[in-house]
C-alpha cells in the first residue's frame, strides 16, 4: 500500500512538475525563430482550428512555446507513463484526452470533437508513443477527418542537440541552441476517402513531415539561411 502510494506520488507530483520545471529552465536560453507563420496563422486569424502534427522525436522544444497557445487538447495513451504526461499537461493548461488508437479511440474522438467545439485546437504526436519512427498512425487522419480541421505539420529543428538511445532518438537542444519552430502547408483531409484513400493520405502527411524537417534541418549547413532566419 505504501509503495502504491509512493509511486503515485512520483508519477503525479514528483515527475511532472519536476520535469516541467526543467524543460522550462532549458528552454528559456533558448534562441527560437518561427518560420512560415502564416501556415498557422491564417486559419487561426480566419476563426478556424487546427490539428498540429509532429514526431515524437522533436516535440521537446515545442512543450513550452505551445503551453502559451491555450486552448490545445492531445490525445495521450491510457498507460502508466500516460499518466504521467497526462499530469505534465495538464499542469501546462492544456487538456489530456485518453486513449488511443489500440485502446479507447473512439471515446477519445467522440470527447475531442467536443473540445473542438469549445474552442480547442489538437496537438498530435503522429508517431507516438512507442514507433515506429516516423510512421503516421490512423490516429491523426482519424481525428482530422471526424472533426473536419485542417491539419498543420509543425516541426521542430535545433543546430546542436542531445540525441537519446531510444526508439526515436529523441532530440533535445542544448542550452543556449538556435531552434527553429516551422509551419507546414495545412492539409485538409476530404470526409470521404475512397478506397485507400486512408492509406494514401497517411503516406502523403508522412511525406511532408519528412520534407519538411529534412529541408529544415538543412539550415544550420547554410550560413546565409541562418543568418536570413536569425
């Protein structure tokens, strides 16, 4: 009973406001360019809402930049590590969903549609928790799809990074790191797909992901565009 207790206490108190509290230390030295604001900006302006998609691999600077963008909701898996970022997010003002697209999705999408018509935003991690690397889930094409908004690939890039020994090898900048926080086009998703229209539309938004960092990323190998950009 103790131990259960001591474990909840560091899942719910210790880990979240712990691990927030460092993220934002970090992240404030921090030089942050936005580039291609408009992407997101016009929806927003417009009146519209928006499905924010990124890899897991990079959404590390993005946690502090986007707790000042309120409302957002994400969809976070109902696993004991879950909770724990589901603590984190909730500390940070954003509103966890649970679920996912193995376990409780539909609940999930039903509660997210509901959001959304309060004013939400949705923030998307496409190929999380676990991987494959990269690899868009339905989760994302069914959301964008069942709420009828516009997804906005947002992507992070930082010129010198920790890389971790994990399924993705997770990327954090290092203190005092140029980092860049760019828009994709948005991509709207038709309600009716066809046949392997899911599939296709799955592909497509990977793809652009995957341009869209690589093109990115290919900055801090140009002078001229770093100092265009900051």
């Amino acid at each position: 009973m103790i131990k259960k207790i001591f474990r909840r206490f560091l899942y719910y108190y210790v880990f979240p406001y712990g691990g927030l509290f460092l993220v934002r230390l970090l992240s404030a030295t921090y030089r942050i360019r936005i580039v291609d604001p408009d992407n997101e900006q016009a929806i927003l302006k417009a009146g519209g809402q928006v499905v924010y998609a990124s890899w897991h691999q990079r959404f590390f600077p993005g946690i502090t930049f986007f707790s000042q963008r309120k409302p957002i909701a994400i969809m976070i898996s109902q696993s004991r590590d879950g909770e724990m970022a589901a603590r984190a997010v909730h500390i940070m003002g954003w509103r966890a969903v649970r679920g996912s697209s193995s376990h409780g999705g539909g609940q999930a999408l039903d509660t997210i549609k509901k959001l959304i018509g309060q004013g939400y935003n949705i923030g998307h991690i496409v190929d999380g928790p676990q991987g494959p690397f990269g690899t868009v889930k339905p989760g994302l094409i069914r959301i964008a799809q069942y709420a009828d908004l516009p997804i906005v690939p947002t992507i992070t890039s930082g010129q010198n990074v920790w890389v971790f020994n994990s399924w993705d090898r997770f990327m954090v900048p290092k203190p005092f790191s140029r980092v860049i926080i760019r828009f994709g086009s948005p991509i709207h998703v038709p309600q009716d797909l066809g046949h392997n229209g899911f599939e296709q539309m799955q592909t497509h938004v990977a793809q652009a992901l995957k341009q869209l960092y690589a093109d990115t990323d290919a900055v801090w190998r140009d002078a001229q565009r770093i100092k265009a950009i900051f």
